[in-house]
C-alpha cells in the first residue's frame, strides 16, 4: 500500500504542472507512461516478458501473477469442457494451481461456454497477438490473488449457467471481468465492450486492484466498485484507475462506487450520455489529472452523480477534483473537507500533467497485432442492453483460432528463448 503523508502534496502539485517539454530529453521509447515505458524500453522484452510484472502502479503494484513460474502456450481455442478441459486451452492453464505465465503463439477468438474461472498466480500475456475472448460469463476472478490480465480483447460476455468447478457455486450475470473477494489483481492494456452486464466488476471485499492502460466502449453500466451501501468489507477497498480511455458510446458507471477508496488519475474520459462517476455509501474518490469530456447534451454536463442520497447525506463525501481539466462545459462537484489526510487512502500513483493526456493514453487498449480496432468477425455494435454476440453468423469465420503448434500434452516451457523461436510472434508497435 502506498501512503502519502500531508507535507508530500507540494510534490504532488509540482507534478500536476509538469509539461510537454520537460519529457523532450528522454529516450525515444519514452512516453511518460511509466508502465508502458517500464517494459517497452527494453528492445529484448520478448525474452523478458515476466518483467512486467514489475511495471505495475497504483494500489494493484503487488499482483505477481505468474510470474517466476512456467511458461503455458494456449494452442486450443476450443472450450468443450468445463470441468476436464483440454491440455492447451486457455482454461486448462487457469485452473492449475502453479504459477503460470499464459502466452499466444498466434491469433485467436475464445469463445467460452461458462465463465473463466481462475487460480491464483496467473498472467494472461497476448502481447505478439491478437486475442479475443467472448462468450459465457467471460473472466471471474473469486476469493484469489496475484492475477494480471494484460492485452486482450474481451467482449459480447453473456451471462451462463451455473458453474460446476469451483467450491463456490456461481451464476454469471456476463460480467467482462468480474472481481469477487479477490485482491492484488492488474487488468492492463484489454480492450473490452459489449457486454450484458459490466465491463469489469469488483465487489465483496475486493481491493489492491489496478486497472490501467485500457479502452473502453459500446457500454451501458462500465465498472462496479464495491457490493452494496450495506456491504462494510468494501469499506477497505482500494483501486487505481490509471491511463484508462472511456470511448465512444458508454452511457455510465467509470466507474460508479460503492464504499471504499478510490484514485481516478489521468484518464480521458471522451464520451458518455450520463455521467462518468457515481456513488454512494460515502466511497472517497481522489480524481487527479483527467480529461473530461462532457456531451452536447446540455442536461448531463455534470462528470459526477450520487445516487440513492440526499444533499444533507453525500455533502460529507470526500469527493474532490485536482488539476483535471473539463471540456464543452463539463463540471465536478467536489464534496467533504480539503485535508490532505482526508485522501492518504485514495492516492496510489503521483498523477502526471494533464497537458499529457493524450500521450498518455495515446496507446490505451490491446497493443500491437490487431489494435484496438480489429475485430475477428462482424460483431454486433449496441450497448449492453441491446443484442450482444455476433452480428451474422454466415460472415463471421474463425480464421485465427488454434495454433500454429500442434497441441502437446506438455505444453509448459521452462525457456521463453524457446517460446519466441518456437512461435515466432512479431509484435509491432
């Protein structure tokens, strides 16, 4: 956990005022984005790939994921079996109970039948390869830790029947990515839309969560933090929203909060038809360095909603806006006292400049093969609420999935030397 103490908000400001010219000396791989920069710079990150599990920020810096343990290529995009699936899917490696470092030796679409149910102590790196996951509930992270989930793409998420592999009996309600009781979690660099429910939920006492680096869009109801106004373990909760890009056709909820305390820092937030952050059961959110980007409509200029209270009830919040910018008439009304004490627990990460914005989330989303922009099929364009999967079966052809290496019973590699000349992925940025 990263605490701050009151005397350190002179740094803090010093930051905020950081500009564009001040980064004209560094290197060429230097964006200002310190997770980016953390691993890109190293032009031989192909065989490093487990260093980035030391590029995390923000309240989620402590998920390992799998890192120091093998590495699993998925060479099945099948998911016929949920309780015995096959060596080389994708659910195969998240249910071990090891650490493994889950790689793509080509493009792929996964298309569960039930939600993804993991283990502690996995990465999901699609760094060289464009990677989409759809389907049945889609990722569920419960009652575990140490998970980084890093360049994919996750979409058209349905809700599922109830699961047959875990302790705890679950009905997906076709969350993106849905955080229950877990912590140390990093969710960076997905590209996630077009799901029934939310695009990255994190209730029940989850916290130590990063969610940095992603691209958001075609969405009702994006991010959940916290379970109830009645829930007290979310009173704990602390997650980091970093470098994120809230895009076209979100409606609201980026995120909404319930409890807890929350750091909103350098995001763009260029479209929604609500509001952009909600809350109640007094969370604390900390929003530092954002761009906010109102609508033309003139009824939902305001960035901020509370909900389910009354004036008399959330003017004691500790909600406050410092050194982001509002454009086309947006407006953050700040709530509770000034005291730099009153936010120790909702500061994660010293916020850049908000002249870098568009540096900064410049790259936001799966990176490399495929973009942002790729999708592997014709897919359905209405936010949740409207008809999610594929838009025509007949046009959509799965030309990416499998593998270019024939499916191993032994598919864990100790060498990642090996795994680059194996599936010779090429990764362009």
């Amino acid at each position: 956990m990263l605490c701050r103490r009151v005397n350190a908000s002179v740094f803090r400001r010093e930051m905020l005022q950081t500009t564009q010219r001040d980064q004209s000396s560094s290197p060429l791989c230097f964006t200002g984005n310190p997770i980016d920069d953390c691993w890109k710079c190293d032009p031989d990150w192909p065989n490093n790939r487990q260093r980035l599990a030391d590029c995390a920020i923000g309240f989620g810096q402590y998920a390992m994921g799998g890192k120091n343990g093998d590495y699993y290529i998925v060479t099945d995009s099948s998911d016929d079996d949920a309780v015995n699936p096959k060596p080389g899917t994708l659910r195969y490696a998240v249910i071990r109970e090891e650490p493994l470092w889950i790689v793509f030796p080509s493009n792929m679409h996964i298309k569960l039948e039930q939600e993804l149910i993991f283990n502690s102590f996995k990465t999901i790196d699609g760094r060289g390869a464009n990677v989409h996951i759809t389907g049945g509930g889609c990722i569920t992270l419960q009652y575990i830790s140490n998970v980084i989930i890093h360049n994919v793409h996750i979409h058209h998420c349905v809700p599922s029947g109830q699961s047959r592999n875990t302790a705890v009996p679950t009905k997906s309600d076709g969350d993106g990515i849905s955080i229950f009781g877990a912590k140390d979690i990093w969710i960076d660099h997905c590209t996630l839309s077009h799901c029934t429910d939310g695009l990255i939920d994190a209730v029940m006492g989850s916290t130590g969560i990063t969610i940095s680096n992603n691209f958001f869009s075609h969405h009702n109801e994006v991010m959940l933090l916290g379970h109830s106004d009645e829930y007290l373990p979310d009173s704990g909760m602390q997650v980091t929203i970093a470098f994120n890009h809230f895009g076209e056709q979100l409606v609201q909820r980026m995120p909404r909060c319930r409890r807890g305390y929350i750091h909103v820092v350098n995001n763009d937030f260029t479209e929604w038809e609500m509001y952009a952050i909600g809350g109640s059961g007094h969370p604390t959110i900390n929003s530092q360095g954002n761009r906010y980007v109102a609508p033309s409509n003139p009824n939902a200029k305001q960035v901020t909603k509370r909900l389910d209270s009354g004036d008399g009830e959330w003017k004691d919040w500790n909600w406050r806006s410092e050194g982001d910018v509002m454009v086309n008439g947006a407006f953050f009304v700040s709530s509770g006292e000034e005291l730099e004490v009153k936010y120790e627990k909702a500061y994660s990460v010293d916020p850049k400049s908000v002249d870098l914005i568009g540096q900064l989330t410049f790259h936001a989303g799966a990176l490399g093969v495929g973009g942002r922009d790729n999708n592997l099929g014709k897919w359905g364009t209405g936010p949740n609420g409207g008809t999610p999967g594929l838009g025509n079966n007949d046009d959509y052809s799965d030309d990416y999935a499998g593998g270019d290496l024939p499916s191993s019973p032994t598919i864990l590699l100790r060498s990642l030397s090996l795994f680059v000349a194996i599936s010779c992925l090429t990764f362009m940025l």
